[in-house]
C-alpha cells in the first residue's frame, strides 16, 4: 500500500468503469443514490451550522439588549408595588394591579430564572410560585402523554431564555417524530412480506458488517510499524468506526472507496448481489435524510429558522432587524417607566 501522511480526503463512492464503458442499471442506481445522499448531507449540514451560528448570534448581540429589558421589567414591578398603596386606586383597580404584578414576577421567575422576585409574586398572587409550580409539573405530565403539537415559542424576542428552553423540548419532539415516522414506513404490502423483509435486512446487515470487517482489518493500527502510518490508521478507524455504529452506510462507502482506490481496486468489482444490498441501505438512507431536512421546514425547528437563519447575508439583516426591534422596544420602557415614576395617576391608563 503506498503511503500517505495526508489527511483522508472526503469523497462521494461513485461507480467508474475503464474504456468509457456503460455502467449497468443497477451500477447507475448506485451513482445516483450516492450523489443524492452527498446533496443532502451538505444541505443538512449547512442548515445545522446556520441554528449554531443564530444561536451565538442571540446570545453576543441579543442577549444584552434582553438583559436590559429584564431589568426594566423588575424596576416596573416595584414600581407597580409602590403604587398599589396609594389611596386613590379603587378596589376594582387595585385587582387588575395586584393582576398585572403578578403576572410580571412569574414571567421573570420561569422564564429568566428572577427568584429575588418570588417574594414579591408570592405577596400579590392567590397561589404561591412554589404552588404554581407544582400545579404546573401535574399538568405537563399529562400533556406529554397525550403528546401535542410543540408551539412556537420564538414569536417574542424577548423571551431568550423560552428559546433555550424550547430547544431541548424540541429535541426530545423530534426524537418522538423519528420513532413515529419509523413506525408508519411500513405499507401493507410490506407488512404481508415480512419473512421476506427480514430476510433482506439480515443480507444487508451482513452487507454493512462486510463493509465495516474489511476496512478494519485494512486499517488495524496495532499492525503497523511505521508511527506515521499507525497514527494515520487510528484516525481514519476512528470514522470507520463511528460511522459503523451511526448506521451511516453512505459514510461506510466512502471510506471503503478511499481504501480500495489506495490497493488500486475499483467499484466496479463489486458483485451485482453485493450491489443490490447497497443501493436498498442507501435507499433508506436517502428516506431518512429527507426527514430529517423536512423537519427544518416543518418541525419544531422551523420557525427559529425562519426568523433568524439563512444565508450569511440574509442572516445578517434578520439580526438586524431584531436588534432594531429590541432597542426601540427597551427605548419605549425606559419612556413608558419615567412617565410613571413621575405620575403614579398614569398607571390608570396602564390597566385600562
């Protein structure tokens, strides 16, 4: 084998044949599902380092703009509560007051984690947020079993903190869909040729355990002298390896092809048989892929995409617009807080 200090490079396994000889049907098919994945692995790939980047982006150039809200917020509530004793509120305007108070702290307690204004919600509400709380966790046990739609929780840019948290929910939603959508791939048809079927998927478990047995034994470190060489192997047995147990057949392929090509074979050695169990495993892989990109137009994903991914440039005038939002939003609370501070009698207007 010759030697090669360089990195592995990455390569979509396509099917050549010498002498500009047609490749055959089933050769063809290879091709196309091979170059099909490729596509989508990089359109999936693109769109996940987009919600990466959006996500720094809120948390460098939203985040202290949100901040600033949230302490405008606080210095409304004690505002409102300095406000509650004066004399000239009437009885039905001190219970939209004790109201609105309320509502304020619990927002700043579950949404941005605010406990110094616990003693304070507690002061107002008819129910603690101890008792809320626990009220609240009996409910979500119910709604997780039902299992309902996720709502988008990215309307209000300034509730950051509901974004992270939305996240992990949407992790977890997207986990449930995968399992459904795994569920329903089988048609009748399918279902009334299930030996068949089991059949097929232990060939191509086979298939897969071929594929991942020999580049193994090509890259097996502990047999190789040269430190160089060795080092190499390890990597490069590394993605064979994560690839194997990621069930990325595709990821497998390509790296077979690297190998073969290094011992100076070609794909167009392979066995009509063996080919069959590749294209069905890349066949599958294409539908798994397709789901997963279609969640970022119709899952829970879709709406944070929408509103702050894209291209860098369409990325770049989305956060721009919201950082302009935000400003003017925390200029109106800061006017809205020194038009209150300086007449109390303006609150009326707030509770209408």
């Amino acid at each position: 084998m010759p030697s090669s200090n360089k990195p592995v490079p990455s390569l979509t396994p396509q099917i050549t044949s010498p002498a500009n000889r047609k490749l055959s049907k089933l050769q063809q098919e290879f091709n196309q599902k091979t170059e099909q994945i490729e596509q989508l692995k990089q359109e999936l790939t693109a769109r996940r380092e987009s919600i990466n980047l959006a996500q720094k982006r809120i948390e460098k150039e939203l985040r202290p703009i949100i901040e600033q809200q949230l302490e405008k917020r606080v210095e409304l509530a004690y505002i409102l509560d300095e406000a509650y004793a004066l004399a000239f509120f009437s009885f039905r305007e001190k219970e939209k007051l004790a109201a609105l108070i309320e509502n304020i702290t619990f927002d700043l307690i579950s949404s941005y984690e605010r406990q110094d204004m616990v003693e304070l919600h507690d002061k107002y509400a008819e129910f603690t947020y101890a008792e809320r709380t626990s009220f609240a966790a009996e409910d979500l046990e119910e709604v997780i079993l039902e299992e309902p739609e996720i709502e988008d929780a990215f309307e209000d840019l300034d509730d950051f903190e509901r974004i992270q948290a939305q996240l992990d929910r949407e992790m977890e939603q997207r986990e449930r869909e995968k399992q459904n959508r795994q569920k329903s791939r089988k048609t009748k048809a399918q279902l009334a040729k299930e030996a068949q079927a089991k059949a097929e998927l232990s060939n191509i478990s086979k298939a897969s355990r071929r594929v991942y047995t020999e580049l193994a034994k090509q890259l097996h470190p502990d047999r190789e002298q040269d430190e160089t060489k060795r080092a190499w192997k390890e990597e490069a047995m590394k993605r064979v390896t994560q690839a194997y147990h990621h069930d990325d057949f595709f990821e497998l392929l390509r790296l077979q092809l690297e190998f073969m090509q290094e011992q100076g074979q070609a794909l167009d050695t392979l066995p009509d048989e063996q080919l069959q169990y590749y294209v069905k495993i890349l066949t599958d892989q294409v539908e798994e892929l397709k789901s997963e990109l279609h969640d970022f137009v119709t899952g829970p994903n879709a709406g944070f995409y929408t509103r702050f991914c894209g291209t860098p440039k369409q990325m770049d005038q989305k956060f721009k617009s919201a950082k302009e939002d935000l400003n003017q939003e925390l200029e109106q609370l800061k006017q809205n807080l020194r038009t209150l501070q300086n007449d109390p009698q303006m609150i009326r207007v707030l509770l209408k």
